[in-house]
C-alpha cells in the first residue's frame, strides 16, 4: 500500500477533508488500487494500460465537465511518467474528447511538493477542465478559478 502524502490545508471543502484523514489513517493513496472506491467516490468510467478516467468528486465551481485521468502506478513526478504511459495519455484524452463532445478543454496537473503547486495528493493525475462557452462581454469573475501554485511574496 502506498503511503498517501496529503496536504490537508489545500483542501477545498471539508467532506474532502474528513475523505482525506480517513484515507491518511487507514486506506493510503487515493489513487492506488481503487483506493478511491473504498471511501465512496465516483468511479472509473475509462480504463487503459496505465490510465484510469473517474469524475472529480470535488469539481470546481462552474465547471461543465472535470474529470481525472490518473496514473495506475503510484508516481508523484510528472518527470517519471513513461514514453509509453504519455503516447497512451493522449490516447485517454482523445476518448473522452469523443465521449462528452468536447469542444475545447483546459488539461493540467501539480507535480512535486505540494507546498508549492496547491496539490492534496502526491499521485499524479491530470485534470481535464471543460468551462462553458465565453459569453459576449463575460468578466474575470465568469471565470473558473484554479489554484495552480501560490503567489510570490513581494
């Protein structure tokens, strides 16, 4: 079993929270061995040699669609992802862009300490974003809003 590295003060609600000590305590990483069934969250809906696709339980507020596309093997650096696990993530993409008819999307993922990127988990794992269409005259505030690291200190 994976030791699960967390960060529970980038947590954003906190029935993730009480997720997060209770894999912590007992289970370990999330993302290892369907761990994330074990404390009820939504699960696979596409699977691959190293990949799997489940919903995010904890989406970000206004998005369309957010899912997950994790790795089966338990790495925590976006360095350490296969040649062969990176021609197959494409793949992964390509699928879901098919199945939810997505027109465009954001993709990214938090690599390394987490105290830098806002991560929760230390298991790498892509975020697939799909927003609405901009509207005409739409502010900064109609945006989805995504903690991508912390600013620096002036």
């Amino acid at each position: 079993m994976a030791k699960a590295k967390l960060r529970l003060d980038n947590s954003r609600t906190p029935e993730q929270t009480k997720r997060m000590k209770l894999l912590a305590k007992e289970i370990g990483c999330f993302f290892c061995k369907n761990n994330y069934l074990k404390v009820g969250a939504s699960p696979a809906i596409y699977q691959s040699k190293y990949w799997y696709v489940k919903k995010n339980d904890y989406p970000y507020e206004g998005s369309v669609h957010h899912y997950l596309l994790a790795s089966k093997r338990h790495t925590t650096k976006i360095t350490a992802v296969s040649r062969a696990a990176w021609v197959e993530l494409l793949k992964v993409i390509a699928w879901l862009e098919k199945h939810l008819k997505i027109k465009g999307a954001s993709i990214f993922t938090r690599s390394g300490d987490m105290s830098y990127t806002g991560a929760t988990l230390d298991h790498i794992h892509f975020h697939l974003l799909v927003g609405a269409k901009k509207r005409k005259g739409g502010v900064l505030e109609d945006n989805i809003l995504v903690t991508l690291g912390h600013k620096k200190k002036d």
